[in-house]
C-alpha cells in the first residue's frame, strides 16, 4: 500500500471514529451539555479533515483531492472553533461553577472573528495579513487550552470521583495534541505551504484517531454517564450517624465531621482526614463520595464549614461577633474565602443572612438549601 493510500485510510477511519463517537455519546445521554459538546467537537473534526483535502492537495494524488467550493468557510470556522468547544467541554466536566467566563466569551468570538470572516476579508498582501489571521487566532486558541488544561488539574487532587480522575487524565493528553501542538505547529512554527505541514497534519490526524479509538473502546462496555455525567452532590447530604449500620469506617469519618467538627481545622486536606480516619485516600474518597453524596472535597469543607457559621450567625448571643472571627472560627483562612463560599451555598451575603435570621428571631441549626 502507498504512502499517499496510507495517509487516506488514516483521513477515513478518522471520520468514521468521529462520526460513531458523536452518534455514541449524544444517542446516550442527548440532552448532557458535555455530550452535546463532545458531538460539535467531532464534527468539527470531520470538517478538518475534509478541508485539509483541499488545503494540502497539492501534495496529494488528483484522485484524492476535495474541492469544497464555497463551504471552505464554513469548514475553517468548524475547524478553528474546535479549541473554544474543547476549553468549554473541560469547564463542564471539572468544574462545579454556574456560569462560564463572560471574557472568554468574548474572546472566543473574537478568534471566530478573525477566522472568518477575517481571512477572507483581509488580503494575503497586507504586511500583517499572517499576524492577523494566523498568529493572532492561533494564541487566543492557546489561551483556550490553557484554560482547558487549568480547569481540569487545578481540583485533581481533591476530586473524589475515580471516574472523572481518569477522564482528567485523558483530557490531558488531548489537550496537548489537539489544540497547542496543532494549532502552534501548523499555523505558526511551520511554513504552511511546506511538506513538512502537511506531514504534521497527518501525523496529528493520527494522534486523533488513536485517541479516539481509545474511548470508543472504554465506551464499548460502559455507561458513558459514568465519565460525562457526574451529577453534582446534594446541597445538603443526609447525615449519617455513627449509630447506623454503615460500617465503622463511616462510623468514624461521621464522628469526626459531626461531634469533633474537624472541618472547622484550617488547612484540612484530604490526606489529613484520610490519616485521621485510617483510610488510604482512594477509599476515603470512594466514601465520602459514595456515602455523603460531595463530588469534591472543598464541597465537603464548605457544607460543614458553612453549616456551623449559620448557626453562629443566627445565634443572638453572637450578633456583635464580627463576621471575620466566625469565618476564622469555622476554618477559612480569609473573610474574602468565607464570603464567596457563603455566597454559593445561600445565596446571600453572611450579614444578610444573620439580619434575616436576627430578624425573624430564628436560630437555625444548619443552612438552608441554596437556589
């Protein structure tokens, strides 16, 4: 089999695997953010690739040339946004905030901008053409995956879903080959017109189809809920008891949380627990996440955190504390940390809370659900 037929099968099997993976993935869970994600980012492959077809068809056979007329816009658009879905699809997944990045928004709109219609509308002759459509796009998708790869290792540690674990890892190397080392070396570090780019793009066209063979074989078997969907824990877990029959691991890590209140130590981290409780970390993990019902462990730190701060600010015997000694008291090392993570669970800021609560004469023992 020739070079050139070679480099085809590669191109074909590419589609196909994207093709199975979007149809897998959305088929299973269709109404999942992270799966409607993950299905644009492989269309956006499938685009790719086609367009290259007519990008480096110079050296390809005649035979195995694509002329995509006036859809090449559209093609480079898909192609170029698949860094800002990716960026998207890891802030989904890793990290348990609402809202996304309005800047990164903004910015992402702008790097479709200069995309399209920028290459189109700025001439090949202008001393900054390359700058502009090329350098420029190229750094903001950069920044993408640097938002990207932050979002998906900066709660690695303290992620107590072993399944999510293994897709950050995953993440990690996608990250790395589908969007810096593409984007710097085929639009940036190497002549576009070159044969060395246009090997670069096979060999990354491979990368991708290696890679996504790889989770259409850990697809194969599995719930695919078990790596997109991990549903958030409940605001405000049942508490367990030492009493109940849950066995004496749980019996201790209840212990601690509820009559020694260990959350309230500042600097917690999961290893000290881990070693308080006589767990290794992986089955401590296992635990908290399975038995409490927290996808992380700050979600944990916060809820205990949090509850023992709303009994102290409804309490009237403590209106005069200031709201700094109660956010030192439960454990936060700042009133800036307190207040935001205050924020998160009610709703309201803690001196609304305490006024409401001082207010209406209550003194609640924990929390109310957030909205």
């Amino acid at each position: 089999m020739g070079t050139p037929l070679i480099f085809l099968s590669i191109d074909v099997a590419t589609i196909v695997c994207a093709a199975l993976l979007g149809a897998r993935v959305l088929a299973s869970r269709p109404r999942l953010p992270s799966a409607q994600l993950i299905t644009l980012i492989a269309f956006c492959m499938v685009c790719g690739v086609v367009l290259g077809h007519q990008e480096y068809g110079y050296w390809m056979p005649p035979a195995f040339r694509i002329d995509v007329g006036g859809w090449a816009g559209a093609l480079n658009l898909a192609r170029n946004l698949t860094p800002g879905l990716f960026m998207l699809l890891c802030f989904v997944l890793f990290t348990d905030r609402r809202r996304f990045p309005r800047s990164l928004l903004v910015l992402l709109a702008l790097q479709l901008g200069l995309e399209e219609p920028g290459r189109s509308m700025i001439s090949p002759a202008w001393r900054y053409a390359r700058l502009v459509t090329q350098v420029a796009p190229t750094l903001l998708q950069t920044l993408f995956a640097a938002c990207a790869l932050y979002w998906t290792v900066v709660d690695w540690r303290i992620d107590l879903i072993e399944s999510r674990r293994r897709t950050r890892l995953l993440t990690l190397v996608v990250i790395g080959l589908l969007t810096i080392v593409s984007g710097l070396l085929t639009r940036v570090l190497i002549d576009p017109n070159s044969p060395a780019n246009y090997l670069v793009h096979v060999a990354l066209t491979a990368a991708d189809l290696a890679v996504m063979v790889f989770v259409l074989f850990q697809l194969t078997d599995s719930d695919v809920g078990r790596y997109l969907a991990f549903e958030p824990g409940v605001a405000r877990p049942p508490r367990a008891t030492a009493e109940t029959d849950l066995g004496p691991a749980l019996a201790r890590l209840t212990r601690l949380l509820e009559a020694e209140q260990v959350c309230q130590r500042e600097g917690l981290s999961l290893k000290g627990l881990a070693d308080l409780v006589g767990l290794p970390e992986y089955r401590l993990r296992k635990l908290i996440h399975e038995r409490l019902g927290y996808r992380n462990f700050n979600a944990l730190l916060h809820d205990y955190r949090i509850r023992e701060a709303c009994r102290q600010l409804g309490d009237p015997a403590l209106r005069r504390t200031p709201i700094l000694t109660i956010a030192l008291s439960v454990g936060y090392a700042s009133v800036n940390t307190f207040s935001r993570g205050f924020r998160e669970i009610n709703g309201v800021t803690p001196s609304a809370w305490r006024a409401a609560q001082l207010a209406s004469g209550e003194t609640p023992d924990v929390a109310p659900e957030s909205e």
